[in-house]
C-alpha cells in the first residue's frame, strides 16, 4: 500500500478474516516504508507524525473488527453481521 493512503480501510461489508489480515500486512508494510521515507528525509516528520497517527488508527479499527469477527464466530454467531466501529469509537477506549 503506497503511502498517503488509509481512510476507512477496514470495510466490513466486503472483508473477511483474511483480508482483514492482509489489509493489516499492508498498513504495516507501509508504516515500515514510512520510517524509511522520513529517515532518508524523502518526507518530513511532520509529516510522517500524521501518516502514523492515521496508521495507527487503520490498524487498531482493524484489529477491533478481527477480534470481534472471531469472538462472534466463537460464540456460534455470524461474523459477516459485525461492523466496524468509527475510529472515534475505537480509538477512544480505554487499554
């Protein structure tokens, strides 16, 4: 995934485990070119500081909608039913 690019990429209407999966690679694939960028200075680190906040909420919206498919699917529940969650929401709980 080329960077500059990640806004609600965690679409569950169309995502299953695997791509979730895959899609999370990719996010941190691309964090890992981000670091490259911003120390060979192709970027500056104001820069990567927003690149890596909206990184960082892609992964977490992605791995909230994972655990959540999976706990679903652990309780006999259908894991296409679950939706992700707004970054706001996830990004606003408590660790």
């Amino acid at each position: 995934m080329p960077v500059g690019q990640t806004t609600n990429v965690c679409d569950a209407d169309r995502m299953d485990d695997k791509s979730i999966l895959d899609t999370i690679n990719g996010l941190v694939e691309e964090e890992h070119q981000l670091r490259s960028a911003a120390q060979s200075g192709t970027i500056t680190n104001d820069e990567e500081r927003q690149r890596l906040r909206a990184l960082e909420e892609s992964l977490d919206q992605c791995w909230d909608l994972l655990r959540r498919r999976r706990a679903a699917q652990a309780n006999r529940q259908d894991p296409d039913s679950v939706q992700a969650r707004p970054v706001t929401e996830v990004e606003g709980y408590l660790q």
